[in-house]
C-alpha cells in the first residue's frame, strides 16, 4: 500500500499509531499522548528477518512482527492531525522500505478502556523475509548473529523487554529467545 492511499483511508478525527517493538521505545515522532494499550486479534512475533537494521544479508537478524491471533501489549501513540502526514512518511521511510509490513488499521484499547482504531505494522506473510516455522534455537542464532544499521539484534529485544517491563508487563517467549540468544554468543554461537 502507497502512502497516499492509506493516509486517503484513515477516518477523520484522532490519528494513532499502535507500537509493539522498537516504536514503543524510539518512535522517532513527536505524540501528544502515549498510552500501554492492548491489541487483541494480533500477537508479536519473531518472524521477520532483518536484512538491514539488525542484520545483513548475509548474517541477517529476527525482528518482530505482528501477526493474526492472541493479543499483544503496546504502546498507542495519538499524533496531532496537521503532522500525520509527516509522522506517515517518516514511518513509511522506516518501516515499509522492504514491504515485509502491511499497514493496517487495528483496534486497540488504550488505557483506561478507549477503544481507538490505530496504525499498525502487521507482517505480511507471504514475503521472502517472513520466517514461519522456528524452533527457540533457530531464532536464538538469528538474534545472536544479527548486527545492522541500528545495532545489535540482541539490544533490540532487550530494549523492548525492558520497557514492557517498566509498564508492568512481560512477554516470557521473547524473554526466552533473549536468554537464549544471549548464551549462545556467550559460547561463541555454538549450540
């Protein structure tokens, strides 16, 4: 989807954006609110190879996507109407260089219980980079080895770990692919 058409289809009224990886902890735009809120229909996944921001082409990393069933905790954020499309273009720039993502316009609760329909980036899971089927040590090796252009894969997910943490949640698979990941650069990425 082009820009222009998603931002033709966006209702009038509030513009908000649902993150759930590294945009819950550096969205890179300016929000006049920011909320925990809850996805439900959508969880997060390690599903993405990442040829670029945490990994090459060659030693490519695993970052999150969103993808259908469960629920998923983010962090909602309400952009002011007259920059969306500033905020859209420097998401898009972001995160639909490759097209591994579908944006699409979720339901979301935000605390306390508002029910908004937001901006999220969902996997789309018939491109070459979604990784469908991965035991906890294949996705441990990719995070291990995945270094790119915003840094380590590992780093990645302890970022947003500890930020779900500082708003009191947990996810404990993403905790044990971190844990995991961590051991085998420790045994310097042997299994």
């Amino acid at each position: 989807m082009e820009i222009a058409q998603f931002q033709d289809s966006l209702p009038p009224g509030e513009f908000w954006i649902f993150g759930y990886g590294s945009l819950m902890w550096s969205p890179g735009f300016r929000a006049n609110r920011k909320s925990p809120a809850l996805a439900r229909g959508y969880h997060r996944a390690m599903c993405i190879l990442s040829h670029r921001y945490r990994g090459t082409p060659r030693k490519p990393g695993l970052v999150m996507g969103l993808c259908h069933g469960g629920s998923c905790w983010g962090m909602a954020f309400r952009v002011p109407r007259s920059r969306a499309r500033r905020v859209l273009e420097a998401l898009w720039r972001r995160e639909m260089l490759n097209r591994v993502y579908k944006p699409t316009l979720i339901p979301v609760t935000v605390t306390p219980g508002r029910r908004v329909r937001a901006l999220a980036f969902v996997a789309d899971a018939s491109h070459p980079q979604f990784v469908r089927e991965l035991d906890l040590h294949g996705r441990a090796r990719l995070v291990a080895q995945g270094i790119g252009q915003r840094g380590a894969c590992v780093d990645y997910i302890r970022n947003t770990l500890e930020h779900m943490l500082a708003l009191g949640l947990d996810d404990p698979h993403l905790s044990r692919v971190l844990d995991a990941a961590v051991s085998l650069s420790a045994r310097g990425g042997r299994a």
